[in-house]
C-alpha cells in the first residue's frame, strides 16, 4: 500500500501540530465559490469551545430570511476551510460542496439545503472530533497515551457538540431561511469528522436527522489496530438512534488510509443491520481506488448529500 505525504505527516508526533496549525493558517482568505456565495461568521463565540470562522454557503436563488418564501434544510459539516475553494486551503483541495449542492438541488431530487462548514480548530482537532464515549472502552494501555498526545490531555468532542448545539444551530436558525424539523438538519464529515458527526447523530438524536460520515477514521490513530474500532462498537451498541428515524451514510475508499478502514467498517456495518438499519435510509459503499483526500470526498460528497437529503422518502419526525 502507497502511504501519503499526509499520512507520513500525521504519523509523526512532532509533524502533527505543524500540519494543523498550517490547516488554520493557509485558509484565512474567505471562500469564493464557483456556484452561490458564502457569508462568513468571523470568530462566532462560544462558551465551550475557542471562537472559530463559520463559512456558511447559500444557493444562487437563496433569499434573505425576511423575504424567503421557502424554507432550507442544513447540512453542518467540519473542517470548514476545506470545502468551497481550493485556491483558500492549506492543500489546494478543497470538496467543491458548492457544485456539488448545486447539480443536485437543480435535478429536484433533494430538499432545498445551505451548507454550514465549521472550521476546524487546528492542534485541537484530534481532541474535538474524537468521541469522548469511546475512551471507556478502550484498554488503559491504550487510553492513556493517546488522551496524553492525540488528545491534548483530555477529550473536547462533547463540549464541541455543545457549541454546535446549543449555540450554532440556534444562531444559523434565527439568521437564516432554515427549515427547524430535526429531520431537515444533518451533519456530515470525512476522517475524523466522520467520527465527530457519526457522535453528533448518536448522541442528539432530538437535533439531527441524519449524518455523512465519509473515510470515517475507525483507527483513531494512524496505524491498523482492534482496540479503537472496537471501542467504537461496543459505544455504539448502546447508543444507537431508532433506525428508521435517521439517515445514515458510511463509505470509504479503498487506498491509502481508506484501506486500514476494511475490517472495521464491516463490523460497524454488521452491527447497524443487526439492529435494523437498512436501506433507504442506511448505506455503506466502498469507493475503490479512492483514497484519503479533499479530491476524493469531492468526488463523492453529492451522492452523499443526495442520499440525506432526498425527496422520495421522508423520515417520519421523531
């Protein structure tokens, strides 16, 4: 198997810090997206987590909320700065969501929906996207150094889901033409925002209506392992929502970090079937010769948000 530059980076634990803080600092210029527009939250405040910049992308034909005679689903995703404009990111990828929202709101398969990216928070990404309820789960031998170097000393994922919450949804649903119902509201994320938005799904089942967890990041660390699919397993046995009542998208692509992903999404696939998730509103896809990049989740986000966000067969409200 072919091992990235971006793996090589984020195996190394003094590489590690650099490469977030360089996510932050290359992705200061606001988006400009070829499709719509972007209105940008500077430093939106929180009481549980550091300010950070909300880009928040609207369609062409979006009105502002005073005027709008239609309401928009939305869709949150994580790590913001990546998915609107490539010449704006660390990398020069970036998901292109706004083409991608746009062809299929044109096709009228899907609801009407905007698109809040939440920039990442750089060091402090590990220690915000990884599930907190997973840490009990694993073997102390592990636990403990990866909370000490991964982490930063401590898990911040359930005060991250606070602040989008209690904070964000109620700001973006008092600024914005939202459509309020729990099963218009989604959330969506690659890595280990796959992780951070699977958590968000389980954990407030009453918000949410569904997520997109695309090369989720089973491994926790950078390396094959059973402990932390695991984890996350016996997390999810007890979590899980009422499967009819949310729609959940799992894919991964088969290179690079993608292929350390095999086993434990299989497993993590057995058990959501075991406990009634099925289609239309659970899918699990396997993308061969995809691999770990920004180019690769582009390449795929519309299916992902075509499946949330279809028309064909509504959710029933929890």
């Amino acid at each position: 198997m072919t091992v990235s530059w971006r793996r090589r980076a984020l195996t190394s634990g003094l590489a590690a810090l650099p490469f977030a803080a360089i996510a932050r600092a290359g992705s200061e210029a606001a988006p400009v997206p070829t499709f719509g527009r972007v209105e940008r939250l500077t430093r939106f405040p929180s009481r549980y987590v550091d300010a950070r910049t909300i880009d928040v992308w609207l369609p062409a034909d979006y009105q502002p909320k005073v005027r709008a005679s239609r309401r928009f689903a939305t869709v949150y995703m994580h790590d913001g700065q990546m998915l609107f404009d490539e010449r704006t990111t660390w990398n020069h990828q970036s998901w292109h969501v706004d083409s991608a929202a746009t062809d299929i709101m044109h096709s009228g398969a899907v609801h009407d929906f905007i698109v809040v990216g939440i920039w990442n928070n750089g060091a402090l990404r590990h220690s915000e996207y990884f599930p907190a309820k997973f840490l009990p789960f694993l073997p102390v031998e592990a636990r403990r150094p990866f909370v000490e170097d991964s982490l930063h000393g401590r898990p911040r994922s359930d005060e991250y889901l606070r602040f989008i919450v209690d904070e964000l949804v109620p700001a973006i649903d008092a600024r914005y033409a939202t459509d309020p119902r729990r099963e218009r509201r989604f959330l969506a994320g690659s890595s280990m925002g796959g992780l951070i938005s699977l958590y968000g799904m389980c954990e407030y089942p009453a918000v949410f209506g569904g997520a997109a967890c695309l090369s989720t990041h089973w491994i926790g660390t950078f390396a094959r392992n059973a402990e932390f699919p695991a984890a996350a397993i016996a997390y999810l046995s007890n979590a899980l929502p009422e499967p009819d009542s949310v729609r959940l998208w799992m894919d991964r692509g088969s290179t690079d970090l993608d292929a350390l992903y095999d086993d434990s999404q299989l497993a993590v696939s057995r058990l959501l079937t075991s406990r009634g998730f099925a289609a239309p509103n659970f899918a699990a896809r396997v993308f061969e010769g995809a691999g770990h990049t920004e180019g690769d989740w582009s390449r795929r986000v519309g299916l992902a948000l075509r499946f949330l966000l279809a028309t064909e067969a509504d959710l029933p409200s929890r």
